[in-house]
C-alpha cells in the first residue's frame, strides 16, 4: 500500500508541474505588436473626380442601365444576363477547373500548417519503455541493487517538455501562421473571382464574335455580288479592268476580315475549354449571338469602404500586413530568454510485475533559461530586417486599395463612354439604314445603278458589325464592373482561421 500511495503521490506531483506549465504559457508576455495598416483614407464616396450620370447613354430600343450607388454585388451575379446557359458553364467550372482545385488545395495546405503551428502551444509528452537482458563485468560495479551479474531490466516512463511562451514567440508564430491562412483563403477567393469573370467573359466574346462573323460575311456578300456585276459588265465592255481589280480588292479585304474573326474565335473557343476543365479537342460547340444576352438595367457601385471589404486581392494584402506585423514580433521576442521546463516519470525493475511499485518509481523535474550574449547582432538585423517587412507589406496594401480604387473608377468612366459610342454606332447604322432604302428607292426608279445600291448595303453591313463591336464592349465592361467591384466569393470560402484560432 505505501508503494501504491508513493506513486499516487509522483503522479499527483507531475500532474502539478503540467498545471503549472499552462499558466505559465497564459501569463506570456507578448511584445506589443506595430500598427496593421495605413489605408488612405475613404471618407469620401465617389470613385470618379466628376459624378457618374444617373444612367448609362443608351441608343433608342436598348436596355437603359442605371448605377446603383451604394448596392451591393448579389451572389452569382452571372445570372443578371439572362442566360441559363452560362448558368451552366459557370457551373462546370467551378466543378472541374484546374487553377481553381489547386487554389483549393493550397488553402488546405495553409489550415493545416496553421494547425501544426498552433500545437506549439502545449507541452510535448512522449511515452517510453524499453525492456533487456543483460550480463555485467565482474570488475565492474553491479547495476542492480541485487549485485546479480546476469540481470534483466525493465523500464517505462513518461517524458514532458515545455518551451514557456514568456515573450510571445509562440503567440505571434500563431499570429503569423493565422495571417498566413486567411491570405491563402483571399488567394483561393481571388482563383474563384476571375475563374468566373473570365467563363462570362469567354461565353460573352464567343456570342460577340458570332455575331461580328454574321455581320462580316453580310459584307463580304455584298461585295461579292458587287464584283459579279462588274465582271458582267466588263463582259459586256461597260466597265474597265481597274473597276475589276479595284472591285477584287474589296471582296479581299472582306474575306481578310472573316479570317481574322475565325482566328479570334477557334482561341476563345479553346480558352473556353480550358477554363471548363476540358482539354481543347473537348470544346463545348456553343453558336451565341448577342441577341441571347441582355445586359443587366441596374449595375451596382457598392462604396469605397465597402469595396476594400470586398475585394480579394486587398484583403490578401492586409492579411500579409498582419503577418508582418506578428513576424516583427516574433523577431523582437527572440532577443529575450527562452524558458524551457522538462519533467520525466517512470519507473524500472528487474521484474515485470514490480514495474509499478513505488519503490521502483523514477522521476525528474528542471527547468533552463537559455539567453543569447554574443551573435554579432544577428537577432538585432533580423528585428530591423521584420520591420523592414512591415513596412513593405503596409505599402504594398496601400498599393492594392488605391488599384482597386483606380480599377474601379476606370471601368465606371468606361461603361458610360461606350455607352456614348454605342449610340453613336448606332446612329451610324440608322443613317446607314436610310442611305441604303434611298439608293433601293433610286434603283427601282432607274435613278442609279445596282453598284450604288450593293455599295449602301455593304457600307451599312459594316456599320452593323461597328455597333455589335461597340455593344459587346458594353458587355465586357459590365463583367469587368462586377469583378472590380469583389464579386460574390463567399461560396467558395472554406473555414477561415478565425474559427480555428488558438
């Protein structure tokens, strides 16, 4: 019974020294950490040096489009073109995307190496046990208190150690590695963003080129029927070889044209593929048009303030500030003492069944401070070289608001000044319109020649292609507006290290 007690007694003991260790780690004391960032400042609400219109120029029969100061960007803001089929591309995206999976995965990498880190802050406990036969020297002293030459020994025991976080080393290594995952989590945000601006995007060109391409062979039919007049006419020696040659080389500019549309649209076509997860051979045969999208009556500006809560790329910049910001403390706690508690308890015994007596017991307890005298100012340089960091990862932050803040404006000035370039295209078409029903009129009547009519049909072809250019920049810019404004990325988030936090 007294061995029983003895034991009890070590074991009471050694719980004692792990109580003692965790206070020790919540009594650390933590170097102030630096000021986080330096923003500039966003009181005022307006993007823009002169104030947006209340809508957007539009040409008559149109979507009139409007800004909505102060809203914010709804979740899968896709949806606001009216197409279920880039519902559905959207989707696969982000179902089979390979940028997107490794971001994915990157973000698991950061949780658990926050995880890892965050074991820093309890004690280490092994567990050991060894067991032998052994023979000693007869010039030797026995090892056993039995003198027995030929003996066996078994041992078990429990070994414990602690690094006391006095001055925050473990604390702001957390702190980092805490800021570390939540830029890892903005980054993974960020993949989800473009993935989805750039699908839209794609989807977007592939309908806009379509339509250039319907547009362009409009042209290039008029110029055909053009040139097989001439040559009807030359037949007949009404018209020269210059008319001819002249006649040819416009067909060839239209069929340049064509050919160049079909360059631009097999490269979007194999984008497309990619950002879908598919290999090019695999792309998805989609035949868009324009007229299957419209484009959203009401564009969302959410404010300044809100915009830097949105965005990304300057919240991944922010979180960098907080990792400097934690690494600057770490740097300065390594020039204090570190404090290491150790503690061991076991026993050992020749015989197995006496293992746990208390006689046989075992036990240690210490303690070590540890302080550097001489480095040759390492540890200073390393401090001043963290702070160098702080600073860097301040500016940088300021960098990315101030971006965003440019982006933003730039593509709210831009949708209003293709807004203006769309009606003038479209003015262009009408007057085109009226020039060709003027030259068909003057046909009929026997006014003018058909040269004069196909010449009107294929000029206002072209105006045609000019307005759909000019509309489907409307379009791009109204993605792009969605993107700069930080999208909707929430869906994509995993568990930040705010829920995980030590």
């Amino acid at each position: 019974m007294g061995r029983g007690r003895s034991l009890s007694h070590l074991g009471r003991r050694c719980g004692g020294v792990l109580a003692m260790l965790a206070t020790l780690g919540g009594c650390a004391l933590h170097p102030a950490a630096p000021l986080v960032s330096n923003a500039p400042d966003l009181g005022d609400a307006r993007y823009t040096r002169d104030p947006l219109p209340g809508f957007v120029p539009t040409a008559a029969g149109e979507t009139t489009q409007t800004f909505s100061m102060g809203e914010a960007v709804k979740g899968q803001w896709w949806k606001a073109f009216g197409s279920s089929r880039l519902d559905t591309f959207e989707a696969e995206a982000l179902r089979a995307n390979a940028d997107l999976k490794a971001a994915q995965a990157a973000l698991r990498l950061a949780r658990e190496t926050f995880l890892a880190q965050r074991a820093a802050f309890l004690p280490n406990i092994q567990f050991v046990g060894a067991a032998s036969r052994s023979k000693n020297s007869t010039t030797i002293a026995p090892p056993l208190s039995s003198n027995a030459e030929i003996y066996s020994l078994n041992s078990f025991g429990l070994n414990v150690s602690y690094l006391v976080d006095v001055f925050g080393v473990n604390a702001k290594t957390g702190e980092a590695a805490a800021a570390q995952l939540d830029g890892q989590r903005y980054q993974e945000s960020a993949v989800y963003l473009t993935l989805t601006a750039n699908v839209a995007n794609a989807v977007l060109q592939l309908a806009s080129l379509n339509t250039q391409m319907d547009d362009a062979r409009g042209v290039t039919q008029a110029n055909q029927k053009a040139l097989d007049v001439i040559l009807h006419r030359r037949a007949l020696g009404e018209a020269s070889s210059n008319d001819v040659a002249s006649a040819q080389a416009i067909l060839a500019q239209s069929g340049q044209q064509e050919a160049a549309l079909q360059k631009q649209i097999d490269a979007a076509r194999d984008l497309f593929a990619v950002l879908l997860g598919r290999p090019p051979g695999q792309a998805p045969e989609v035949q868009f048009r324009l007229a299957d999208f419209h484009l959203p009556p009401s564009l969302p500006v959410s404010l300044p303030a809100v915009l830097v809560r949105r965005r990304p790329d300057v919240l991944a910049a922010e979180a960098n500030v907080r990792a400097a910001a934690a690494w600057a403390g770490v740097a300065a706690a390594q020039r204090y003492p570190n404090v290491t508690l150790t503690g061991s308890l076991g026993g050992a015994s020749g015989n197995l069944a006496a293992l746990l007596n208390g006689s046989n017991s075992l036990w240690t307890f210490g303690g070590a401070v540890a302080q550097t005298v001489f480095d040759g100012g390492a540890l200073a340089h390393k401090q001043k070289a963290a702070e160098a960091a702080l600073e860097q990862a301040k500016a940088q932050h300021r960098s990315a608001v101030l971006g965003a803040l440019q982006s933003t404006a730039d593509i709210l000035q831009a949708i209003v000044d293709d807004g203006a370039a769309d009606v003038h295209a479209a003015e262009v078409v009408e007057a085109s319109r009226r020039a060709t029903e003027i030259a068909k009129n003057q046909h009929d009547q026997g006014q003018v020649g058909v040269l004069v009519l196909l010449a009107a049909e294929a000029s206002q072809a072209q105006a045609q292609l000019a307005l759909d250019q000019a509309r489907a920049g409307r379009f791009t810019d109204t993605v792009a507006l969605y993107q700069a404004l930080g999208g909707d990325w929430t869906a994509s988030s995993q568990p930040t290290s705010q829920t995980v936090r030590p």
